[in-house]
C-alpha cells in the first residue's frame, strides 16, 4: 500500500481562482429541445447547474500564475523564501519546457527556487501535496507553493451534451511550509490501476500519435486522425477528442475509491466522527454522495455545492472545493481534520487525511483578463521572429 504520514509540515495558505465567464444550464435549452422539466431533472439528478469557462487564449498555466499571485499578495508570504514550484497540469503551454518555468519566470523567483511540472488529472492535488510534504520532512525544502490548473472546457464541444455541461476551469495554489514543532500527523494513501489507462484518454497529439505537420506527406497521415467516427451515442469525434469509458470509470469509483478512503481511516487510526470533512473530487452530484455514502460517511460532512457553482475542475476540484465551502473553518484558530480524496484518469486515487487551521483562505477569486495574454496570431508572430532571429 502506498500510504505515509508526516508531522512537521502546515498549510499555510490556500488560493482559488476561475474564469469571470459563467455558463448555465438553462443558458442552453436549445441542446435540450427547449425543456426546462427536462433540464431540472438533470439538474436534481446530476447536479448540472453552472459552470465558469476560459474566454480563448487563457489557457492552464494563466489560470496557476493568478491563483499564485493571489495567494502571495494576500498572504503576504516574501516569494524569495519559497524553494519549490510544484505545478500540477495535464494541459501545459507547450510540449516542452515544463509551464511551471514560465511560472518561476512571471513570479520573479529566486534562482534557488526548483520547479516542475506534474502531469496529472483528477488525483493531482493529493499527488502533489504528498510530493510537497514529502520534500519538506525530507529536509530537502522549507517552503512550496503547489499549483493546480486545467482547462478542460477547451477539450470539449459545447454540442456534446455528455461531457460540455460538466467541465469548468480553474487554477488553485498551495503554500506549503516546514513546521519546527511536531503537529498533528497528515495521512496519505495513493494508488492507481493502470489497467484502466485507456479508460479517460485523448488518444492523438501526443508522442505515440502525434500531430506533424512538417512535410506534405504527413497531411495525409494527420487526414485519418481527424476521419469522423460516429460513436453508439450519436456523437462525432474524431482522434484528438477525450474518450471515456463511462462505466468503468463509474466502476472503478464506486468500487475502489471508498475502499481506498476506508483503509485510510484505518491507517491513520480515527473514526469518521473524528473527520470534521470529507471533501471529495467534484466530478458530479451522484459521484459525490455516492462515494460519501460507500464510505461510511453521513452526507452532512460532504458537500456537491463546488461542482453546482463551478462543475467539474478535474485536478483543481478538491482545493477549490475547500476554498469555496470551508474557508471560514481552516482560517480558525481551531481549524478542522479533513479527508480529501481525489480520483479518476489514471485510474489513480489520492487521499489525505489532513488538520487545517489557521490558513489565509483567499476564497474563490475571478480570473481577470489582462493584455500580458497574447492571441493567437500575436504568439505566431512571436515565435516566427524569434526563429528568424536565431
């Protein structure tokens, strides 16, 4: 089992930030034959209700330099102190360099300060926290800012009535210290079942299929990836479009992940009335209580609420979710014990076992557009001087 625990690392500060432009459901009855009783029992079943997406142009690591800056500016925190930029993304600016280095860049960090990319979905928060702490009781860093981001409104087409209404975007940051005195001990267990890879996947624009465009021989090649396949549902994709495997993602959460949160309230010792929370991974209102109920927890400790105002923020989804339901309660002297749990593409699972108090919550913050974002056109021309240039 690949569980821990550590006891001289503190979450210091936590910041969320989402684009100003929001979606409702009922913005988009004409997918739905115009039927609001329709609408109403998704909304009642699902929890579909709105959603906050990118406007073109902003992508992931945009959204990650804003809930940094947030957090920094609010908290106060001198950014020369931090010695690790942790940005987990599954969506980066570019193939290479990692975005986390146009983030190192855009903050003016020290040259002190590592920093890396983590490519990872919906477990990412967790993942990323455990790597934190992990550096931090190892000695080998005092002090981390932990960065979320994805875009996954980009990924889908707004007609796609399975997939369109539940994605929004987000950006979230973590700051993460060392803490002289021993403090209540932080649980971890994570886990994947890569038997499931191919259940959550775009299948081309990557290494194995990628998009080349070099020669006149490679049009052809990139023809057949675009070719339109009509799916049993009576969509239209083609290779470059999100594949899920509905059922056994839905398998695989109900089946495994409270398993996984039980053997975690096991591992660290406590009952679920010592657990103040249960923040779960927003992927929808039936996932939610679903897994809130197999795991033995009652449904007044888990809330749905991120996912009805915001939808489904994949890898940013549990910090926000805790930015947005329970920043008065980690800001108190008194705090409260968390368990999070994130989980999906992979298949992978993460979940901690976490006390929070004292944190400079800056909440959920708009995302504000600024004139430093190039288009489209403007990159182009960027990159096509810098070629000439060199």
């Amino acid at each position: 089992m690949a569980q821990s625990k550590f006891k001289h690392v503190k979450v210091s500060a936590i910041a969320t930030v989402v684009p100003q432009r929001e979606i409702s459901i009922y913005d988009e009855l004409q997918y739905y034959g115009g039927n609001v009783k329709k609408v109403d029992r998704m909304r009642k079943m699902v929890g579909f209700f709105k959603r906050r997406v990118v406007d073109e142009g902003v992508t992931s690591a945009d959204l990650a330099l804003a809930a940094a800056k947030k957090l920094l500016s609010d908290s106060g925190v001198d950014k020369n102190s931090i010695d690790a930029l942790i940005l987990v993304l599954q969506t980066p600016d570019y193939p290479a360099p990692a975005s986390a280095f146009s983030i190192h860049r855009d903050l003016n960090l020290p040259q002190t300060c590592i920093a890396f990319d983590v490519n990872l979905g919906c477990p990412g928060w967790v993942y990323g926290l455990q790597i934190a702490h992990s550096m931090i009781e190892s000695g080998a860093n005092k002090k981390i800012l932990l960065l979320t981001a994805d875009t996954p409104s980009t990924k889908v087409d707004v007609s796609d009535r399975q997939n369109a209404p539940l994605f929004g975007d987000a950006g979230t940051a973590t700051l993460l210290e060392y803490s002289e005195k021993e403090l209540n001990e932080t649980f971890f267990d994570l886990g994947a079942d890569g038997k499931g890879y191919e259940a959550i996947i775009i299948p081309a624009g990557g290494a194995r299929l990628p998009l080349k465009f070099s020669r006149e021989a490679d049009y052809k090649y990139i023809a057949k990836i675009f070719e339109p396949i009509d799916t049993a549902n009576g969509r239209r994709v083609n290779l470059t479009d999100k594949y899920m495997n509905g059922l056994e993602v839905f398998n695989f959460t109900t089946n495994v992940v409270p398993e996984k949160i039980k053997d975690l309230v096991k591992y660290a010792n406590v009952s679920v009335e010592d657990i103040d929370a249960l923040v779960l991974h927003q992927g929808n209102k039936q996932i939610v209580t679903s897994v809130c109920e197999l795991s033995g927890f009652p449904l007044e400790k888990c809330s749905y609420k991120t996912f009805e105002d915001f939808g489904n923020q994949t890898v940013s989804s549990v910090p926000a979710a805790i930015c947005h339901t329970l920043g008065e309660k980690i800001s108190s002297p008194e705090g409260i014990r968390a368990l999070c749990s994130g989980f999906g593409i992979g298949l992978a699972w993460g979940s901690c076992l976490i006390s929070l108090s004292g944190v400079k919550c800056s909440g959920v913050s708009d995302f504000e557009l600024t004139d430093t974002i190039q288009s489209r056109s403007q990159l182009i021309d960027y990159w096509q001087k810098k070629f000439k240039d060199t």
